[in-house]
C-alpha cells in the first residue's frame, strides 16, 4: 500500500484566517499613532508601502503605515492592473527582472487567488499596420520561448501559435482582411485598488497601525536621525515616533527625501500613463489584446473586465502638476485610433464610459524616452536614516517591500527573516477561484472582491436584507460592500467608495454620479457624518468627475 505524505496546513496560512470580520476604526488606528513608539513608520499608502508594512510587521516589528489620501489612491489604482513579467523587458534585455517578476506574479496568485487572475493575451499578426507581420512575428516567438523558460511556465500554460478562426474567436471584430494569425501566452491582472487595500488590511490583521487621511507634514529628528514623522489626521497635528522611517510616496518620493536632506537632489522622473474605458458589446474580447497605436512606437492592450473593455497604453513624459492626473483629449483619441486601426468597431468620444491617468515613478534622468527606461526599484538610506524605495512595478512590490525592511531592519541593529512569502493575504487562504467562479451569482461577485471573507458582506445582509439591493439601479454593487467599505476598510467618503472600493468611476462613471447619495446616506449612517459633511462629499465628487468628463473631451486640453 502506498502512503502519501500528509501535508500540514503552513503557520502564515492558519495565521491568515478570521474567524470575524476585521473591523477597523478611525479614531482607534489615530490614537495608537499618537500613545504608541513604532520600529518602523512607513509613509504612503501605495502598493509598494503596504507590502512594505505587512512585512515589517509580519516579522514581529512595530508598525505604522500612514497615507496621505487614501490607499491606492495615487499610482497603485492607476495602473495597466496587470501582473506580469514584461515581454517588453526581454526586449530591452533585463532577463533579470523578468524572472523574478514571473516569480512574484506567481507568489501573488497563490497568495490572493481572488484578486490576481490567469489571463490570456493575443497579438494579432496581420499584414499592415499591426504590432507584427508575419516576418516579424516569427521572431516575436524566439522571445516567448525565452519568457515562458524564464518563469511563465509557472502559470500552467506555455504560449502557442492561433489560426485565423482561433483569434477570431476570441476578437471577433478584428479586420479579418489583413489577419494572418496570432500569437497567445498568458499573465495576470488583478484590481490594483483592492489588491492595495488588502495588503494593508493584512497588516492590520498582524497587528500594524494603519490609517489614510494622515499627511506627513514634517519630520521629526533626534540626535541628528529621522525618528519619525509629524501627521495630520483630521485637522490636527500628531507625533508618530519610529525606529526608522521609510518613505515609499512614489512620484512624491523627492518632496520628503528634500525634508530630511535639504541638499537632496530629485531622482524621480514621472512617466504618464492613460487608460480609457468602453462598452463590451462596443469591442467585444476575450482577454487582453495587442493593438498598434498608429504613429507611434508602442502598442496598446485592450482588456476585458466585465462587461466593458479597457484600452490603454503608458510610459509618456510628463511634467504637470502631480496631484491632478487626467486623460486628455487627445490622449483618448489615440487610443481610440488604436482600436479602430485593428477593430472593425467605429469607436467614438461617446463610447468613452471611463477613464483613468496615473504616473509612474521611474528612476532616472531626463535623457531619453521613458519607455526605454528601466523599471529595477531603487532603495536608499540618506545620511540622516530615513529609507526611500522608488521605482519598481506592482507585480514585484512583495519582493520591494522585503527588501526595503531588510535595510529598516540594517538601521535598528536587528534581523528576522522574511515571512511573506507564503503568506496569504486576507481572504485568499483556502479561496478556489474556480469554483467561486462556477457556482455564479452573488458568491461569484463577492468571492472575486472579498475572497473567503465574502461570507462578512453576506452575513451584513443577513442582517439586515435591505443591505442585498444595489447601491444604484442598473450596477453590480451592493449597499452591504458600502457598510462593509465603511466597517471594515477605512472607507472615510463618497470618493473612496466609488472610485476605489467599487471601481465604479472607472467602469461606469456616468453610473457612479447617480450613486453618490446612496453611498453618501450609507456613509453617514456608519460614520455618523453630518448632513453637511454629506452633501459636501456627494458635491465634492460629483465635481471631480465633472472635471475629468471636461478634460476628456476637450480639444485643446
């Protein structure tokens, strides 16, 4: 007889997994900042600085992680959401990070099945104005030949050649006339708002202090060292005191190096990113694929979420003002000409239902294109203590944030070993995305967001019934994930709901205005907020998306 080896469930994914649901209040998070002395103070609440706070606090050390706005709200929910390797690496050379990019993006679809999904990409072969012709895309192949034996094969698929009627099938409305084939291979994408969100919330699950609305206004210095930072949380100043401090701000990464070292020199060069949004049935698509961006040098991928489609490219220099990011006009018209270049779909402005526009934070000189630049992180320890990580990617932010406490550690005098690794994130231990994904339903919508924890947002139903109507007719979210938002993942306003909770305002912008009041009442019944504080945030809103509505269309913005 034969005896298989019993597998023992690892302490990380035992130690991953709440019995309740993991309630997090704003007034106790600030005033733990205030009585508490932390070993590490991270500041900033992108991906980079949550993965950095999970780690460090997953080691056994004191944490605090403050963000200025609200998580994700800068570059980390406006990305590509892809979790890759980058084919485009090879082609510039950097084996290096590809491999241990294709070995992140497995870590994380193992550590959050329900938020990092396989995902099937197509570049289309066609005889003009495509990504490849024939000639070329026999040379595409040697490199994902090198990309699936550098790492993709961990996903569980290798990349193949598609027939004419096999891309068809999966792009239907591509010009037939000029499609001699295609090439298919496999990555990931996942919802980067949410994924930021939940590594944050893992921190807290492990015993970090988390909060957003906390601006770092200044820093505070003993005996010539960072030992902190002054932070302001809803209009008042609070000393939060720190072993070492870690500045993980991204694009606003030199404005707090220049506190701490008044000789600092800026080392972040920002580079534009645009993505645009349409209907399903407009483009429909299976998957990501590659299109031309005619005159330009780049292609654009569209990628299906749902029922809408998103197009987008990146990688432009950009010199604007940093805290407003928009897609122009013209921006959204190129990305248009991309997909009618290779769509038979006519797509205009008023197809447009969303967009988005974010930066990224890349290391280096102004010489040059950003698209060649490299995307290798950089951490560095000034003078003075305070640790700054830059540059980087989201698929290799667990890999950044490990090496980032590897150096806090350095500054305290102390070691312990890496613990994320095999550490699920909240609502991935023991979550099957496939057979979330194949019972349908409710427990599909809310396994895809929340993991195994969706069954908390059931249970607000359970309670209350009225929580299982959706927050606006004709959309997909229900008020129990705004009370959820509110109870249990520092959702402080109407912006932070629909914009990253949700995604609404990138899906269904039009959509999400007529939901504003809803989630406004909601929030004010959870948070207590005044009928002022409430209409001021519905108006507050609604005049962002105006605004980006504005730029969108017009001409000359």
């Amino acid at each position: 007889m034969i005896r298989l080896t019993e597998r023992k469930a690892r302490s990380e994914t035992r130690n991953a997994i709440r019995r309740t649901p993991l309630a997090l209040d704003r007034g106790t998070q600030a005033e733990r900042l205030a009585a508490q002395r932390f070993d590490v103070l991270v500041v900033g609440g992108g991906v980079t600085g949550c993965y950095t706070a999970l780690d460090a606090v997953s080691r056994g050390l004191r944490v605090a992680l403050v963000e200025r706005d609200d998580f994700a709200s800068g570059t980390s929910s406006k990305s590509s959401k892809m979790v890759h390797g980058g084919l485009r690496y090879i082609e510039q050379g950097n084996l290096p990070l590809v491999r241990r990019s294709l070995l992140e993006r497995q870590r994380l679809r193992r550590n959050a099945p329900h938020l990092v999904q396989r995902l099937p990409f197509v570049f289309p072969v066609l005889t003009q104005d495509g990504v490849f012709d024939p000639r070329v895309a026999k040379a595409f192949e040697g490199l994902l030949w090198t990309y699936d034996l550098a790492g993709g094969w961990r996903i569980g698929r290798l990349h193949r050649r598609l027939t004419v009627p096999e891309v068809l099938v999966r792009a239907p409305r591509l010009r037939a006339d000029r499609l001699r084939g295609g090439l298919l291979y496999y990555d990931s994408r996942t919802d980067d708002a949410r994924l930021t969100l939940t590594i944050a919330r893992t921190a807290a699950h492990f015993g970090a202090t988390v909060l957003n609305g906390a601006a770092c206004r200044a820093l505070i210095r003993e005996d010539g060292r960072v030992r902190g930072a002054t932070v302001r949380i809803d209009g008042r100043d609070v000393d939060v005191r720190a072993g070492v401090v870690v500045n993980a701000t991204g694009v606003w990464s030199d404005t707090l190096d220049a506190l701490s070292d008044s000789g600092h020199r800026p080392r972040v060069r920002p580079a534009k990113g645009v993505h645009i949004v349409v209907p399903w049935k407009r483009l429909p698509i299976d998957g990501t694929v590659t299109v031309p961006v005619p005159g330009r040098a780049r292609r654009a991928t569209c990628t299906r979420w749902g029922d809408v489609v998103v197009v987008g490219t990146t990688d432009t220099d950009y010199d604007g003002p940093l805290d407003e990011v928009l897609c122009t006009r013209e921006e959204m018209q190129y990305l248009l000409d991309g997909a009618n270049t290779a769509f038979d779909a006519g797509l205009g402005a008023d197809d447009v239902v969303g967009s988005i526009a974010g930066l990224r934070p890349l290391v280096g000189g102004k010489e040059g294109a950003t698209l060649d630049m490299s995307r290798d992180h950089r951490i560095a320890t000034d003078a003075h203590g305070l640790v700054t990580v830059t540059g980087g990617k989201l698929t290799t932010s667990r890999h950044m944030g490990e090496l980032v406490v590897d150096e806090a550690l350095r500054e305290l005098g102390r070691r312990a070993r890496c613990r994320t690794v095999h550490l699920p994130l909240l609502g991935g231990a023991g979550y099957d995305a496939e057979a979330t994904s194949a019972t349908g339903g409710l427990g599909a919508h809310l396994g895809e967001r929340y993991g195994t924890e969706a069954r908390f947002v059931a249970d607000l139903i359970a309670e209350d019934p009225s929580l299982a109507e959706p927050v606006v007719e004709g959309g997909g979210h229900l008020r129990a994930e705004v009370v959820y938002a509110a109870r249990c993942e520092l959702a402080r306003t109407v912006d932070d709901v629909l914009s990253r909770r949700t995604r609404m305002r990138l899906f269904a912008r039009d959509l999400s205005v007529k939901a504003a009041p809803e989630v406004a009442r909601l929030l004010q019944r959870e948070l207590g907020l005044s009928d002022e504080e409430a209409g001021r945030q519905i108006e507050d809103y609604v005049s962002g998306v105006e605004r980006e509505r504005t730029v969108l269309m017009e001409e000359n913005s």
